[in-house]
C-alpha cells in the first residue's frame, strides 16, 4: 500500500512538472507571438510608409508638372494679351472716344 501511495505521489509530482512546462511554454509562445505580431506590424507600417513617400513624390512631380505647363500657358495668354494692347492701344481708346461723344 505504500508502494502504491509512493507511486500516486511520484505520478502527481511529474503531472505537476509537466503541467508547469506546459504553463511556461504557454507564456513563452505568447511572448513569441507577441514579439512576431509587433514585428509583423512594423514591417507592415514601414512598407506603407515607402509606399506613400513613392506615391508623394510621383504626385508632387505630376502636381509641378501640371502647374508648370499651367504657367507657361499663363505666361503666353499675358503675353499675347500686352502684345495686343500694345498694338491696339491707341485705336482702342479712340474707338472709346468716339463712341462715347457720339
């Protein structure tokens, strides 16, 4: 009887062992998981991030671009326009004259 009672005791303390492995590799992996979740995510953010500097940077020069060329087509609208009053400024104001007098 004794024998048996040394054997449940024996069985009881290794089940306890075990049980308590078991535990500390629970708390491991969920560490680990953790560890490889945050890592994961950064990893993620972090291409995210490249990707946005990428599409900032085309949409920027697509942006100058386009104000460039709006520029140019500013800058010969003006300039047609100068030319124009330069041409017809005094026939302008006379037409402006005589109609006015008339």
């Amino acid at each position: 009887m004794d024998e048996m009672i040394k054997k449940i005791i024996q069985m009881d303390q290794e089940a306890r062992k075990l049980t308590q492995a078991a535990a500390e590799q629970k708390i491991t992996a969920e560490r680990n998981i953790d560890a490889q979740r945050e890592k994961i995510r950064e990893e993620y953010i972090n291409i995210a991030s490249d990707k946005l500097k990428e599409y900032e940077e085309k949409h920027r020069k697509r942006v100058e671009e386009h104000f460039n060329a709006k520029c140019k087509d500013y800058d010969a609208a003006m300039n047609k326009l100068i030319k124009s009053d330069e041409q017809n400024h005094k026939k302008w104001v006379s037409e402006i004259i005589s109609r006015s007098l008339a």
